[in-house]
C-alpha cells in the first residue's frame, strides 16, 4: 500500500516538473530520452519511473533527487556553478571594492548580445 502512494507522489512529481518547464509530454520525454507515451505512462502511473530516468530527469531539469522519489528536500538542486556564484557573490558583498561591485551592478543591465561580448573578453584575457 505504501508503495502505491509513493509512486503516485512520484507521477504527480513527474507531471508538475514537465508543466513547470512548459513542456509537452513530446517534447518532456525528448529532453530526457523518452517517448510521449513512456512520459504519459509515468504521469498516469501506470508504469514506474526507472532509475535512468528519474535521474535523467534530476539531472536535465536541476531537480534534487530525493525530492522526486520521496518528496523531500527542496525541489531543485543547488549545481556547482550557482553554488560558486553564491559564494563568489557574497565574498564581494562583503569586499571594500567598490569597482568590482560596480562592474556587477552594471553587468546585470546588459542584454544578451554585449554580455556574449564581454564573456568572450573576459575568457581572452584570462587565457593570456
């Protein structure tokens, strides 16, 4: 019985991931590996999510593992990339350079195109 409930948890997880990301059942499996069917399959409860696939899935959409079998824990994972701009971010909140804090200040008011530009200067310099 108590499986039963575990896995409708886990198809009911599976659908809100998949909406959340505004995805179709397609275009959801095509991401992770799956067909429509495997995808409607899963969020019907008719089939279990094999382990492959719940941890395509985690891994394709940021999600926290345990929060998809079990429902526990924050739903998205923290990656190593966020984990190190948090850090970063808040060594040079509490830094007295007022440059590099106006530098970040000024870089979030850029869009896309200048933020490519900058991006790839920044990796030039650093390679010399």
């Amino acid at each position: 019985m108590h499986e039963q409930i575990q896995e409708k948890e886990i198809k009911d997880r599976i659908k809100e991931i998949r909406e959340d990301a505004g995805l179709s059942q397609k275009d959801f499996g095509s991401k992770v590996k799956l067909s429509r069917s495997q995808i409607s399959c899963y969020e019907k409860g008719i089939r279990d999510a094999t382990d492959r696939s719940i941890k395509d899935i985690c891994r394709e959409f940021d999600i926290n593992e345990n929060w998809l079998r079990f429902g526990e824990g924050e739903k998205h994972s923290i990656n190593k990339k966020d984990s190190l701009l948090a850090e970063v971010l808040a060594e040079i909140t509490i830094s007295n350079n007022i440059q590099i804090k106006e530098i970040i200040i000024k870089l979030c008011e850029l869009d896309e195109q200048y933020l490519d530009l900058i991006n790839k200067l920044i990796d030039g310099l650093l390679k010399k």
